[in-house]
C-alpha cells in the first residue's frame, strides 16, 4: 500500500535576461529573489520551492559527459522545482496581490520573459530511494495513477 501523500512537482526553466552577466543573474536569483518567494511560498502551503542554477560551466561539461540517449543539456540558465500538494492551491498562488506586485516585478528585473517561451512540466512525485533506502510501495505507486 502506497502511504506516500500526493506531492505535484513543476518544473519551471529560465533564462536569464541577455544584457545580464551569469554572476548577477544567480546573485539576484539567490540571494534577492529567493526572500521574496520564500514567504509567499509559505503563506499559499507550497511544500517547496528549489532553485536549481545551470551556469554555462556545468551545461559544457554535461553536453561532453552525457551518456546516450542523453543529448546535453536544455539552454536555460536554470530552472525552479515547486512541490505542492494542491494544484488548484498552486495556480491561485499566482492571483496574490503580493505575487503581483512584488515577486512577478522583481521576475522581469533578471528573467527573460519577453522573447522566451518559459517552458515547465508537472508530474506527481514517486519517491523511489530516499536517504541510500528504497522506499516501501516502490513498483506499486504506479498503479494508483
């Protein structure tokens, strides 16, 4: 039986905007943007939100090291995992005045959102092995989908 409760990851990948040198961007993603998503995050019961950054060194180092069937990296600066257990509590997150005037202003200060299509996928999480364990259920999670 699977005991794990329903955990929704979206996956949301970014660029950086172009006149911005990868340092300030990652600087201001980390250490400006973070502490205005945080509390925001929390207010709405999200479960996380990581922030996953991608400088060009790793993407070069991934596109020569990538096994097949792997073709290298995307071309996004990074990308942002948010884990909620509500998906209707996740897309009203987004009508927050606070969201609205604060978080989205402060997005178009380091983000491309004009000519980029932002891309993201969502799925349900399925812990296989967590802290060097296989999970009770593993193999059965599946079914209940």
């Amino acid at each position: 039986m699977n005991t794990q409760p329903t955990i929704y990851r979206i996956l949301n990948f970014i660029k950086r905007r172009g006149d911005l040198p990868e340092e300030e961007f990652y600087a201001h993603w980390q250490n400006v943007h973070a502490a205005l998503v945080a509390p925001w995050a929390v207010k709405h019961g999200f479960v996380g939100y990581t922030q996953v950054a991608t400088p060009m060194p790793l993407r070069e180092t991934y596109s020569t090291a990538a096994p097949p069937p792997f073709n290298g990296p995307m071309d996004y600066d990074g990308y942002v995992e948010w884990r909620v257990s509500s998906l209707e509590g996740f897309v009203q997150a987004f009508q927050d005045p606070y969201y609205q005037e604060t978080v989205e202003p402060d997005e178009r200060r380091f983000i491309e959102k004009k000519n980029v299509v932002l891309a993201g996928t969502m799925g349900v999480e399925m812990v296989v092995v967590q802290d060097g364990r296989i999970m009770e259920g593993t193999g059965k999670q599946m079914q209940k989908m």
